[in-house]
C-alpha cells in the first residue's frame, strides 16, 4: 500500500539534496532513512535535562543584542552543571 503526501517544494527541494547525499535511490528510501536516523539522534540524549531547562530559562539579553540560547548553550550548560556541584 503506499500514500500520497504533500510537500511544499522548498521541502522537496531539501529531500532531492538529501536523498543526493545519502545516495538512496527513491523518495521513499530517503524518507525512511531520515525516520531512522532521526528516531536514532532522538533516543542518544543522555544529558541533564533539568540543568538544560534551567540555562534555557535564564536567557537574557546581552549588549550586543537578544541572546539566542543556540548560540552559547554549550558555556551555559557548563557553568550550570558546575555550579550545580559545587
């Protein structure tokens, strides 16, 4: 049985190139190789999701302008897990 899904084109787009690197021959392939892999990356967290949420709700605002949590997680975490032992 198959299905038919819409996808904007941008999202087609991005699967062609995606499908180009893992080399797999079908969208169908490429779809399946992205579950797998996604629900792979997905169960490898094994950090401490409390400290994580804590430096995540502290952002502020900086001088340069508003601190994106993406940009210095890695420091925040850090400094949180340090001060959470100390």
């Amino acid at each position: 049985m198959s299905t038919t899904i819409r996808v904007s084109k941008r999202d087609k787009e991005a699967l062609e190139g995606l499908r180009k690197r893992l080399g797999t021959k079908t969208m169908s392939e490429t779809l399946r190789r992205a579950i797998a892999l996604a629900r792979a990356s997905d169960d490898r967290f094994a950090g401490n999701i409390e400290a994580l949420q804590k430096v995540l709700s502290t952002a502020r605002p900086s001088a340069k302008g508003v601190v994106r949590a993406s940009e210095r997680v890695d420091e925040e975490v850090a400094a949180a897990l340090a001060a959470e032992s100390a």
